[in-house]
C-alpha cells in the first residue's frame, strides 16, 4: 500500500508512504479535492528523528481504524517542518495562540483555503486520562464542519486577523545602547542556573546563542560574571549525558537540569551552533577543555553527518530498534562484558556506571538497569582518586572508549535524516570557519570548503538565488530567509578564514539577493519568505530565536559585515534599521534574542579595517604576523588580503567606486590600520601591529 507521499524526496514523508491513511504532501492537489469534496484538511507537521512524531505514527497512522476516520471525513497532508520551516512557523503560531504550548507532531485542522480553525500536537488513538483521542475528536471536528460552518469560520476570521497582527508587528524604533547592554546583561543573568549552568528548567536546551552573547559581552565590558557563566554551562554540557562520550556530539536537550538525561536525536545545527559558542569562548577563555571539545565535534561530523559530496545531512534519528537511546545506554554486564576488570573498574568509577542503572527514566521515574555515560568533573580532578596524572587518564579513557565504540557500532544505529539543508549547512560552515581561525586547524577549514561548494554547484541558481533542500541528486524548496542570511553570514566567516576575495564576492551578491527578497520596505525587517511565495496564507516576520537563531537575528550580522566591507550606505542603512526595530523587544525578552543582542555589539564598536599587502603570495595563516591579524578579536573588523593587481581591482569593485581606500602595492609585506576607511602609514612588524591596534 503507498499514498501520495511515495514520490516525495523527505525522509520524514517517505517514512509516511505506507501509511493507511490517504497523505498528500502540501500543495494545489490536496487543497483542490477537499474543495471539491468540501472536506477540512487535516494537517500532521513533524520530522523523520522526532521521537513523538514516531510515537503518533505507530498508534495513529498506522492504524486503520484512525485511518477510516481520516479517509472518510477528511483531506490529509503530511509536511517535514524541517523541509518547510516556513509552514511550520505559521501553523505553529496558531498552536500557541489557541493553545499556549507547542512542539511536534503538530496536529492543525484548516479549511480548504489554508486557515486554522483547530490545534494541538501529540494525540493518542484514543482518549485517555487527561487528553483526548483521535478517535473521540475527529468526528467532533467533522460534526462541527457540517454542522456549524459559520461558526468555523467565524472562528477562523479572528484566528486569521490574529495571525496576521503577529506574523507582521508594529514594532517602534529603539535603539539599545551600551548603557542597555549591562541592564540586559542583568535580565539575562536573572534566568540563569547557578547550581548546574545553562538557562530555565527541564527540560534545558543548549541555547548557544546566549553563550555566544556573553562570551563577546565579555570580550568588551569585562564582566567577569558572563564569563563564568559561560564556562559552567559549556563545561556542564561537555561533562553531561547530553554529550556523546563514545561516539562524540551533542544530543538535541537534557530532560533533566543536570544535564545527565538528553533527548538522544543529534542536530547538525546543534553541532554548528555549540561548536561556534565553543570558539567564541575559546577567544575570551583559552581552555584546553575547548579545544578537544571542538575537535570531537569536528569527528562526529564528519564521520556521520558529512556526505560524500560534501554536504551535511540534517539529524540523526533519538530511536532504534524502536527505543528511545538505545543505541547509547549501557548495562554493567554489558560494559564488563567488553572491557578487562581493571578496564572496568577504572571506567565504571569514571564515567559513573551503576548496576540499577544511574538515571531516572523519564516517564516511570525508576531506574531501568541502564547508565549514560558521563563525567562528573573534568579528567584532572581524578588524578589524586587514581595517582596517575593528567595526560595518562585522558590517554587510558580515550583508549577504553574506542573499545566500548568498536562494540558499539555493531549496534542498529538510529536513523540518519540524509537531506541536506542549505541553512543548516551554512551554519556548520561558519563554525568550521571560525573555528580552523581559533584553534589554527585545517581538517576544519577543509570540511567547511567542502560544504561550500557543495551548496555553491548544487543549491545556488545562476541569478544568484538558494534552493533549500537537497536529497538525492534532487533540489526543491525555494529558499527562504534562513537560507539566505546563513548562507550570508557562511561567506564572510569562510571569506575571514581564507582570505579569499571570490567567497567574499559571493557574499556581497547574497546579501544584495536577500535584500530584493526579502526586506520589507516599509517597516523594515525581513520576511521568512520571499516576495515570490505563493502558497502561504501569511508572510511571517521571524524576530526571536529558536533552536536556532532567528533569521532576522543572523541578517544583521550579514548587514552589517557586508556593509563594512563594501561601504555601502544602503545597506548599512538597513543594518541600522533593522537594530532599532529588535532593540525594543531585545530590551524587554533579551533571552529571546540573544543572537541580535550578540551582533548588535557591532553597532556598539567602531569599526575597524586592516589591509594586508603580501605581493606574489597565496595566504599562509601560519605567519605568525597574519595569523596575529585574523585573531584580532575586534567586533566590527575588515581585513582586505592584497596579493597582486587583480585582488586590487577586485576589492575595488566591491568597494563600489571607494577606490581611494586602497594604497599602491609594493613589493614588500606591508599592513594599513584603518579606522573609518581613514589608513596610518604602513608597518611591517608584528610590534608595530600591535602598538597601533592597543
């Protein structure tokens, strides 16, 4: 038996292709028959490493009693939030207004024209105590479609004007200045865990945005509070269950405060996201603990997420063998099992292995006989317990756990989600970027280069507008914000780890591209989708962060950098238009917005433009001299790499007529500090550098 979805290119949807229930995925089709059927369409939004989504699909959907239900009474469409963020957004929206709470599956009711009349997520087949079934409801929802439609859609013209009132705010100018920044600082500051880092309650997510925030906050006002906060969330996480110690990268959340319990599903924008908080702080920190962080981050991704071609697929499934984690729980037997007895001994007392098991499951709240591997304190805190040093219980542990992954990965791996995500993969690309920078490493470099170019043959069209989603040999889904500010913001970090004036070019072009998308003229911001979308019932303006951060939040960055480099007003203008239009809503939800908080610093700091002169040689970011320069931690930099007469008359095309700036190339190694496109006289020492950078 195979529904619409068996053409389709998700996984997610292909996952629904057997289903009994008639699916169709979003589009003219589906919405014509339930017009000509007069039915309401019942829209199901998930994605393929969605624990309950998995949950819903096995009592519901492949149920044939649910399955009669939906066939007879209603018109249903399965949509992948991931390949659709822009539904998702919209329909998830009505959730919160009717419902105050959200999350996934996403279960809506709308009428043939796309409006919302009725929302949840997650429901079981049948009623049980305190929540409603399938069975029960759905033949309500048809009762009251046939039976009451003026009410329906009475209802659906106030959801709809409500929708609309939230998806485009009127939002007055105000801008957040230095002054801001150290109450906001203090807001933030006041949803802090002291005892175990991180930010709110169970269950916790990593929230790299805010670590982002507070390690450039620190960076410029010295408060030595961001800092610490910073480093007991990032060591907590690196320490807890959320993270991999075996097979490396982070888990999707921790159930728990602790960090000890996680959601087990794996998110390349998880990877992305940390990996950039991790070099962030690096900058401001210098912790070793950073440094093995990012390079196990680095081997994750590339053994699981990298695809052939060079892309990054999307996640790595919570579930195998139908069990939530257990692909990553151990039992005693089975670690001793594997292990000699002082192997085991030693790694039981490590990494906390217990006979009864060492976590509370997360629906009985007993333990289970099953441990999650996990430290309590950094390795060097055992060195007394064991009367060896440092270096030797890292070189025993790591050794101990390439036994225990060997065994491992003879298990049913959870399922891979192979799309691959121009958003998503541009996030990564910045992380690998900044980091080859940071921690002065090429393995990372090369894997962002690679994802690059993939994207660039793949997903960019000639008339320089992105595809969202590739699978297959297949591009679909036109793209929207996200993919065009990330993929932005991957240009400039790529262009500031090479040097490369032809990533910078192809940066300057996007930004241009999403402007002509994407901004609204009239009040400013950007639009999740383009001014050419046709088949959603709002364009959305996205202002807060969510796993990841909002596309508004990574514009400004894109703005402001590409403004820097080019000195083009408009687009400055834009930058400056679009702070003052977060700053109100900043100051008032910073912890919502901490990614526009973290590159509004920008505004804050003057800017700064350095010129590297270096005639007949290719960049060799090992020069102690240049490396110096790339790592300059300044908020608002330009570094323009001059090697001949054609970077020379590139840059200047770029500058757009500022021709002025650039002085005459010599040959010899020569650097221009610039303040204002304003240069001092040429040096040539790293002590000279350095004098006029203090």
């Amino acid at each position: 038996m195979k529904n619409k979805l068996s053409e389709e290119n998700s996984p997610y949807l292909l996952q629904h292709s057997t289903n009994p229930v008639n699916w169709f995925p979003w589009g003219d089709e589906a919405f014509a028959l339930a017009k000509e059927k007069d039915l309401p369409i019942f829209l199901s939004i998930g994605y393929s490493t969605c624990h309950w989504c998995h949950v819903m699909e096995k009592e519901s959907f492949e149920d044939e009693d649910v399955a009669k239900i939906l066939n007879k009474s209603f018109v249903s469409i399965k949509v992948d939030r991931e390949q659709r963020p822009d539904l998702d957004s919209i329909y998830m929206a009505v959730c919160q207004m009717m419902t105050k709470r959200g999350g996934w599956p996403l279960t809506v009711i709308l009428t043939p024209d796309k409006i919302p009349f009725f929302a949840g997520t997650y429901f079981p087949k049948n009623s049980t105590k305190g929540s409603v079934g399938l069975c029960e409801f759905l033949p309500k929802v048809k009762e009251v479609w046939d039976e009451k439609r003026q009410d329906v859609l009475t209802s659906c013209d106030s959801i709809y004007s409500s929708l609309k009132e939230v998806s485009n705010p009127s939002v007055p100018d105000s801008f957040v200045k230095e002054d801001d920044m150290k109450e906001i600082f203090e807001s933030i500051k006041d949803f802090y865990d002291e005892k175990f880092g991180g930010f709110g309650e169970a269950p916790k997510f990593p929230s790299p945005q805010n670590m982002i925030f507070l390690s450039k906050f620190y960076n410029l006002f010295g408060e030595k509070d961001a800092l610490r906060m910073v480093d007991q969330t990032l060591i907590g996480m690196r320490l807890g269950g959320i993270f991999d110690h075996i097979g490396f990268g982070f888990h999707r959340y921790s159930t728990d405060v602790k960090w000890l319990v996680p959601h087990f599903e794996k998110m390349l924008y998880d990877q992305a996201m940390i990996m950039e908080s991790i070099a962030e702080t690096y900058k401001v920190s210098k912790k070793d603990i950073y440094v093995s962080t990012a390079e196990e981050i680095f081997l994750y991704v590339q053994e699981i997420l990298k695809s052939d071609q060079g892309g990054f697929y999307s996640a790595e499934d919570a579930d195998s063998e139908g069990e939530e984690g257990a692909f990553y729980t151990w039992k005693l037997d089975e670690i001793r099992s594997v292990l000699t007895k002082d192997e085991s001994a030693f790694f039981e007392h490590l990494y906390n292995i217990e006979n009864e098991g060492n976590f509370n499951e997360e629906v009985t709240k007993q333990k289970n006989g099953k441990n999650i591997i996990y430290l309590k304190d950094e390795l060097q805190t055992f060195s007394k317990v064991f009367s060896i040093n440092h270096d030797s219980i890292l070189e025993e542990s790591n050794r101990i756990k390439m036994k225990i992954k060997s065994i491992r990965d003879k298990r049913v791996r959870p399922g891979l989600d192979d799309k691959i995500l121009t958003d998503w993969n541009s996030l990564m690309i910045s992380a690998l970027a900044k980091s080859s920078v940071v921690f002065g490493n090429k393995d990372y470099l090369s894997l962002a280069l690679k994802s690059f170019y993939f994207i660039k043959e793949n997903m960019l069209k000639d008339d320089h507008s992105l595809f969202h989603c590739y699978r297959n040999d297949r591009v679909s889904i036109e793209g929207m914000i996200d993919d065009y500010a990330f993929f932005t913001k991957a240009c400039i970090d790529l262009y500031e780890a090479t040097l490369d004036i032809s990533i910078l070019e192809i940066g300057s072009r996007m930004c241009s591209k999403m402007i002509d998308l994407f901004w609204d003229q009239n009040k400013g911001l950007f639009y999740a989708t383009s001014l050419n979308a046709k088949d959603v019932i709002v364009r959305q303006k996205n202002l807060l962060d969510g796993a990841i951060p909002s596309g508004n939040s990574i514009a400004l960055f894109s703005l402001r950098k590409i403004a820097g480099y080019t000195k083009n007003e408009s687009i400055l203008q834009k930058s400056n238009k679009l702070s003052l239009q977060l700053g109100e809503m900043a100051k008032k939800f910073p912890i919502n917005l901490a990614q526009f908080l973290a590159n509004h610093l920008s505004l804050l700091t003057e800017p700064l433009q350095i010129i590297i002169i270096n005639p007949g040689k290719d960049l060799d970011n090992t020069n102690e001299t240049i490396n110096y320069l790339m790592n300059f931690n300044h908020e608002n930099k330009s570094t323009y790499y001059i090697s001949c007469k054609d970077d020379l008359d590139r840059y200047k095309k770029i500058l757009q007529g500022s021709f002025d700036f650039f002085p005459e190339i010599n040959n010899k190694f020569e650097v221009y500090i610039c303040k204002d496109f304003s240069c001092s006289l040429p040096v040539h020492t790293l002590t000279e550098i350095k004098e006029l950078l203090d």
